[in-house]
C-alpha cells in the first residue's frame, strides 16, 4: 500500500453501519476509494450495499467510525459544500410526470445557484453538455413519464454528471436495464471516471463488475472484501461465494453456470475451437460432467455440409445437426 | 389570462348584494361625476370590498398550503390540513362556543383567537414531532390521527352542548368570507400578505425536495430547515384563515393540481405564483355563486368549494391521470 492520503477521495475507518439504534449489519469497515476509480459494490439482497453507500455519503448516520472525503470527516462539510462534492443516484425510481428531462437535469446545478434557484448561461451549458454526453439532447423537453427505464436512468445519471462532483455514488443503477442498456450505462460512468473522478455503485451483476470496475468490494459472510476483480478471484472468493447457491464459477472463463441436476459422466470428441467450446457449455448446462472413456459419448463432425454431432450409447448412435436436437435427445433418453 | 379573469370576477362579484349598486355607479363615485350615497358608500366599503378582500387573501393563501404540502410529502392528496391545522383551529372554535358558550359579537374575536390558539397548538405540537421523526410518512399518518382524534373530542363536545351553541358552532364550521371587517381584516392582512410574499422565496428549497428528501440532501438543499419554514409558514398562513373564515375546504387540495395541468408544469417558480393567482379565481367564483345570484339566499361557502373542488380533483385523477402524482 503506497500513495499519500489524499490520493483517497473517500476513506473509511472503522465503520460500523445499521439504522439507528439497531445493531450494526456490518462492522470494522476499512475501505477506500481513489481518484479516478470506479467501484463496485456486490453483496447479496439484504447484505447492506445501500446502507453502506448512504453511510458512506451522510445520508445516514454511522452506527461508529469515521467517513473521510477527501481526507476531511465528512461532518465538517455543509450540506451545500458536500453537494459539490458528492452526487448520489438513488435505486429509487422517480415518479414525477410533468417534470422534463432539462428540468431533473438542472436540478443538479442546485449546489450552485443562488437563493432564487436561477440557472446561469454556464449552467445551462454544463446542462445541456450533460444531456449531449448521456445522447438526450433530442429528449430535454419530454416528461419523465414519456420515457422508457433506460432513458429515465441516463437522465439521472446526467443531472448526477451536471452537479460537477469528484465523487459519483450509485444505488443499483442498472437493476431496471437490460444488457445493452446496462453496457451503455456503464461506458457512461466509464467517461466519468477517466476525467478523474471516482465511482462507487452497487450491482447484483458480478459479471459485468468483474469486466468494468477497477475495484470491487464484495459483500460476504457479514464482511466487505476490497480488491481489484482479479485479485478477488485468485483468492477463490468467487467460488466460495456462489457455493450455497448451488452456482458454480468457472475459474477458466470467470463466467457463472447454473448447472441442471446431475446426469451422470459423459466424454466428447472433436473438442475443438468454437464448436467445441459451445458444446461443452451446452452439456454442462443439462449436468453432464464431462470425461474420458465414457458409456454414453458425443463426437463433434465438422463436415463440408456444416456441423453434426453424433451421440453414441446404450441404443447405438444417432446423428444431431443442431446443440438444441442433441441436447433434447440426451434428456429424454 | 387569469388575471382578466380575476378582474371580470372581482367586478362581478363587487357588483353583487343587497342596494342594486352598479360598477357604474362606483366608477362615477371614483371619479368624481357623481356620488355615491353614504349607505351605498358603507355598503361597498364595509361589506363587499372587504367581503372580496377576504376572498383573494384566502384564495392565495389556501393552495400555497396545499402545494406545499404536497410536494413536502410527495403525496398529491396532501392539502393544507393534512397536519391537522384546521382540527385544532376547530376545537379551539369548539371550546370557545360550546365550552364557554360565548355567542354575539364578542364571540367574533375570541373565536378567531381560540381557533388561531389552537391551530398554532397542533403547529407546534407537530414541529417537535417532526424533529424527532425522520420519515414523513409517519408525520403523514401522525397529521391525520391527530386530526381524527381532535375531531372525535368536538364531536362529544356538541353533543353535550346547547342547541344555540351547537348551531352558532355549526355555523362557524360552514365557513363564511363576510364575517372579517375592519381590524380583523387589517390583522389578517399584515399576516398573510408578508408571509405569500416569503413563499415565494421557497421555490428552489421546493423544487430540490420534488425528487424526495434523499435527493435533496446530495444537492444541498438543508431539509430539516426547509421543513421547519414550511410547516411554520402553512400553519400560521391556514391557522389564521381557517380562524377568520372557519375552514375552506378543497381549494388547498384541487387548485394546485389545477395549477399543474394549467402550466404543465412541476417548476414552483411557476407553481407557487400559478396556485395564488387560480385560488383567487376559485375562490371569488366560489363567492359568487355561494350569494346565488338573483336571490337574497347565501349559501355557506365550504360547501361551495368543495362542490366545485370535488368535481376538479374527480375529473383530474380520473380522466386526465394527472392528480395521481406530483
């Protein structure tokens, strides 16, 4: 561990977060955040991701241990001086029909105006420059309800960019998207951190953290475990976190399964390139382990004519052209 | 365009009442062409013009409560007596005409004294809550709780109570916009008048609590304060016209909404101005057509409201799915 202190824009000491008065869900947390990182935050539903973000950021009060935000505790900082320097993207969804997109977005210059709440000429450059960056230039005078889940996110996200924090924190910002929307959101926020802020956000998604985020923080047996993705992985902790769940991680590819119940041994010819990466997924998919010198084999063909599979065993032979054909035969015989 | 409503209105209703005075006649008398007699004189200055005054203060006051309330509970049924305001401003009303049994014109100022007592009682009451209480669902349900609670003792109050006190009472609780002359009138100005003023300095504490206090908190905006301003600035503003007038109901309620659908707008720089300007509306109308004119019957002026604020919010969660929200 090297760098000076105030490389961290946010410091935890200590920590021991929970709702008032009740008991700590989570203790003795020591994390950090550098400049320009972004963070993801995994853990189970339940396991305190959004009292951690919002322990971290004042919107709740610690249970004890100190936050630091760029190396001050962040008490010392008045509402409005914390608004300049934190944003926060709430999992919540917001529900407010006649408001526009230019006027959500704006909001976020509220740190920044005066008693009347009167945008500059600035601020309605930084808003519209927002609106360009997260492509919703064409969209600024639509209602909020008028848009789709993704839309409505990137909204947000803009009027979290238009606060001009060094800090960006998000509560599950890609729980309502599907994947193309979740990759675009993440480019988004990928911008964000290398004009050198920081990112914390919280995700179930453990795949696509392990693709984006320079750290994780992972959420395990009521601890927090802080490391970049791959050192996370060579500590075997992915392994040990899906064990009950009954998903297995594939230390090879770092991609998860969710195996079918058990069906015994099976082996496979021909396992070669892309054919044989996919029939392997296909077979471990149904609960086939796969192994030498077994009863019941699949042989991969790769023939003029395209591919063919042939499935030799206890009823003699049978010839697929496609995984999907193959794989019904093999569960019903 | 609702201003020259406002006018139209304000003229019509100026020319309604007893003494067949025409606008003609007052415009001659401003101008000097020809005078009024001095009981149509008394009848303009002590009767319709502070009867209308009462009526514009009433009808910008009320739905700035209203829309206040609305967006500091994120609620859209929010209206300025959800806390309760107008419940304690009731059983103060109640103490004072079925309790102490006082009647007649004495009555008029210990009335409003008590109603204002009891209105600010709750206010306070609810400012401590509030500090303790985070949520604001709770103090929500608290508002209501207490209203229902307040309601239940006045209820045992008027059946224990003497006909001629009950029906003074009753008379109260219907609302009326003619009782407040001369000092009352002028107290209810130096009130209300500074405190609209202050409200509309509250837009941007409003609009940064739209997205809900969380959201609030990260842009700045300090909540705790804004909601002591808030709460103290609806109290005092409905606490003081429901003990002058007894309560209006529905004009906090629907004309925000009907401000919103105007404007389609959620921006309180535009709102909070909006709501002031179409509550006079509604109100001098409602006015109006409480003297049912033609007749020399007055028709208690609560009722009234509510029978043109029901349709409104009706029509507005119904068919235009606006009321739903904020």
């Amino acid at each position: 561990m090297t760098g000076t202190r105030t490389d961290h824009i946010v410091s935890v000491r200590d920590l021991a977060i929970g709702h008032q008065r009740e008991q700590a869900i989570l203790s003795r947390i020591n994390l950090t955040v550098d400049r320009g990182e972004m963070v993801a935050l995994i853990g189970r539903n339940g396991s305190g991701k959004t009292t951690l973000l919002k322990s971290m950021i004042g919107l709740l009060a610690p249970v004890g241990g100190i936050c630091l935000l760029d190396g001050r505790p962040l008490e010392e900082f008045s509402l409005p001086q914390r608004a300049r320097q934190v944003s926060f993207v709430s999992s919540q969804l917001v529900q407010l029909p006649s408001l526009t997109v230019e006027e959500l977005v704006s909001l976020g210059r509220m740190p920044y105006t005066g008693w009347t709440g009167r945008l500059s000429a600035q601020d309605r450059m930084l808003v519209s420059r927002a609106l360009a960056e997260v492509q919703m230039e064409a969209f600024s005078a639509r209602k909020l309800d008028c848009l789709s889940d993704g839309e409505r996110q990137r909204a947000l996200i803009a009027r979290a960019f238009v606060q001009d924090t060094s800090l960006m924190v998000l509560d599950e910002p890609t729980a309502f998207l599907d994947i193309p929307n979740t990759f675009d959101l993440i480019r988004l926020l990928r911008r964000f951190v290398e004009a050198g802020r920081s990112i914390v956000y919280s995700t179930h998604d453990l795949e696509t953290a392990l693709q984006c985020a320079d750290k994780l923080w992972v959420i395990h047996n009521r601890e927090i475990l802080e490391g970049a993705p791959e050192d996370l992985g060579l500590s075997g902790l992915f392994s040990e976190l899906f064990s009950s769940s009954g998903v297995l991680y594939n230390t090879d590819t770092g991609r998860f399964l969710v195996p079918g119940r058990p069906r015994g041994k099976i082996s496979l010819e021909g396992d070669r390139g892309e054919p044989g990466k996919w029939t392997r997924s296909a077979l471990e998919r149904l609960g086939f382990q796969i192994s030498e010198k077994q009863a019941l084999k699949v042989r991969i063909e790769s023939t003029a004519d395209g591919l063919f599979w042939t499935c030799t065993g206890r009823n003699g032979t049978m010839r697929f052209d496609t995984l999907h054909s193959l794989a019904r035969f093999l569960i019903h015989d | 365009m609702l201003g020259l409503v406002l006018v139209c209105l304000f003229l019509a209703d100026l020319r309604l009442g007893s003494g067949s005075i025409g606008i003609s006649d007052m415009l001659a008398h401003l101008t000097g062409r020809k005078a009024l007699s001095d009981q149509q004189l008394l009848i303009v200055t002590r009767f319709r013009l502070p009867r209308i005054a009462t009526a514009l203060m009433a009808g910008a006051a009320l739905p700035v409560c209203g829309l206040q309330m609305q967006t500091i509970f994120r609620n859209p049924l929010a209206g300025p007596y959800v806390l309760g305001i107008s419940s304690g401003a009731s059983f103060g009303a109640a103490l004072v005409v079925l309790g102490a049994g006082a009647t007649g014109i004495v009555a008029t100022w210990s009335l409003a004294l008590a109603a204002w007592i009891g209105a600010g009682t709750v206010m306070l009451l609810l400012l401590f809550v509030s500090y303790r209480i985070k949520d604001m669902m709770t103090i929500l349900i608290l508002g209501i709780m207490f209203s229902s609670g307040l309601a239940a003792i006045i209820s045992i109050m008027q059946y224990f109570s003497q006909a001629s006190a009950l029906k003074s009472f009753v008379i109260w609780s219907m609302g009326s916009l003619g009782n407040v002359t001369g000092t009352q009138l002028s107290l209810m100005a130096w009130v209300i008048l500074p405190l609209l003023v202050i409200t509309l300095t509250f837009s941007k504490v409003l609009n940064g609590l739209l997205l809900g206090e969380e959201y609030a908190l990260t842009i700045g905006v300090r909540v705790r304060r804004a909601r002591f301003l808030i709460f103290t600035t609806t109290s005092i503003l409905a606490g003081t016209i429901t003990a002058f007038c007894g309560p209006i109901g529905f004009i906090g309620i629907a004309v925000p909404h009907m401000a919103r659908f105007l404007l389609n707008s959620s921006d309180h720089k535009i709102l909070i101005p909006a709501s002031m300007l179409t509550g006079m509306v509604v109100l001098v109308f409602s006015d109006i057509v409480s003297r049912l004119p033609g007749t020399e019957q007055l028709l208690p002026i609560n009722a009234v409201t509510s029978l043109i604020g029901i349709p409104v919010v009706i029509w507005l969660v119904v068919v235009n799915r606006k009321a739903q929200s904020l």
